[in-house]
C-alpha cells in the first residue's frame, strides 16, 4: 500500500523540478548589447513605519528617445535620459525645464542574473574615490527585451523599489 504512496511523491517531485524556473539560467550574456529604449517603469514605495504601499507605473508614452540604456560590444556602457524625473508620486521636470544627460560605464559584466555597472573616471573628482561598481538583477533578458530591478533604496522612511523595461529596436 505504501508503493503507490512513494510512487505517486517521486513522480510529483520529479514534475515540480522540471517546472521550475531556474532564475536566470536562460540569460545568456551577449544578448545585452545593443541600444534598448526604456518603455516602462514601476515604481512600488513601502513606508516603514506604517507598511502603506504605493504602486505607479509609467508607460512608453511617459519615455522619448532619451531615454535608453546602450551597451556595447567592448563592456562599456552609457545611460541616458531626458530630464523627467519620476517618483511614486508623479513625473517632474527638474527646475522646470528638461536638462537630461548621460551616465557613461567603463564596464558592465552579466553573470546569472546579476549585471554589474563601473561609473567611468569622473575627472572633475581628482583625488577622490570614484562611485561604484553598481549591481542591479536581470528579470528578463531575451533578443528584445530587457527588465532591471534596482537594489531597494531606502530614503525619508521609504523603501523604493523600482523595475524598469526596456526593448532593443533592431
């Protein structure tokens, strides 16, 4: 009586390892270069002393071609942006008028899910520690599309994280 019990537990423990989704041993590495264009983001904000929960998404048609994420074949790296600044809250411009820029990296690795960014020599900072190395989890990573979670920044009280998504126009 106790076979088909045993039985019927193997089987449905050998079901559930196939079923698993392994975390990222999908993502191969080189499928990260190129120019991906932000096309949405998701802002979650957790208060905590109060546990209150807000949630925004924003859309492409928050993004403009600024806004992108390039990667290059050498392991250099450069963000852009437009000059809005999102929150939980709502979508600003800084000081009323859109300044936008670039963040440049020396180099970026992947490694299972991890993506690791250097900041760049910052040569206004003679002297000083540069920033970084920055390291963010891949949630997605396929010929054209792209999903980034930030470590979870805790400011004012607040814990944000945010998940932003990207695709490569070919």
């Amino acid at each position: 009586m106790k076979a088909p019990y045993a039985l019927i537990i193997v089987v449905a423990l050998t079901a559930c390892l196939f079923a698993c989704n392994k975390g990222g041993s999908d993502i191969n590495p080189n499928d990260i270069v190129g120019k991906w264009y932000e096309n949405k983001l998701n802002i979650k904000q957790q208060t905590i002393g109060t546990g209150a929960v807000a949630d925004t998404t924003y859309l492409s048609s928050n993004f403009t071609a600024w806004d992108y994420f390039q990667f290059n074949s050498d392991a250099t790296a450069v963000i852009s942006n437009d000059g809005a600044i999102f929150s939980v809250n709502g979508k600003s411009i800084a000081n009323g008028s859109p300044t936008g820029g670039q963040l440049y990296f020396r180099s970026y690795s992947v490694k299972g899910q991890v993506l690791t960014l250097q900041v760049g020599f910052i040569p206004t900072c003679l002297g000083c520690s540069q920033p970084g190395p920055f390291t963010e989890t891949i949630l997605r990573l396929d010929a054209g599309n792209l999903v980034i979670q930030a470590p979870p920044d805790t400011v004012n009280n607040n814990i944000t994280t945010t998940v932003t998504y990207y695709t490569k126009v070919q």
